[in-house]
C-alpha cells in the first residue's frame, strides 16, 4: 500500500474527520460553517482540517477573511480502487474456496 493512501486512511480514521468529509461532500463550506454543525473548538477544528488538508482530501480556498472548504475526490477513488483490487483478491479466493469444497463433496 502505497504511503499516500496510508495516509488517507489515517486521516479517515477519525469519525470527527470522516463528519468533514461527509458534509464536504454535500458541497463547500467555510471552517465556521463547519463549527456551527460539529461542536469542537476552533483549534480541534483546525487540527483536523489540517490533517484532511495533509493527506490531500481537503482543499481550502480563501475567499477575503473566509476559509472555505472544498472536497478533493481523487484521494479517495485512490483508496477505492485499493478497496476494489482486495475485494477481488478475496471473491477469488473464496470462488477457489468454493470449487473445492464442491470438488470434496462429490468424492
């Protein structure tokens, strides 16, 4: 596993960050957007902005005084495709699994 999407994963690995990425997901929205809806400190808050924005999910736009922020798609269809290529090393090996528990049942 390449070290970028260990990083996404470990930025995932909190439920407060995976709140971000889900309401970023509805569309763009500003740091004090955010606070109004998950109730943390400004500084916890920017902390975990900052580990969304270091592991590439997150981009901040600045807009005069306001911070918006924006969803980057491409780290997680990187982390989906990782996903994808276990999920069909394991249908394989249980399609294996199969064909020879089949095999031992007619004997």
């Amino acid at each position: 596993m390449s070290a970028a999407v260990d990083q996404i994963f470990a930025a995932l690995s909190s439920g407060v960050r995976r709140g971000i990425v889900a309401q970023l997901a509805t569309g763009s929205t500003s740091i004090a957007e955010l606070r109004r809806d998950l109730p943390f400190s400004k500084q916890a808050m920017t902390r975990h902005v900052a580990v969304l924005e270091e592991a590439g999910l997150v981009r901040r736009i600045t807009e005069g005084r306001t911070h918006r922020l924006q969803l980057v798609l491409e780290p997680l269809l990187e982390v989906q495709s990782w996903v994808d290529e276990r999920a069909a090393a394991w249908r394989a090996s249980f399609d294996r699994l199969d064909a020879l528990l089949d095999a031992q049942g007619e004997e």
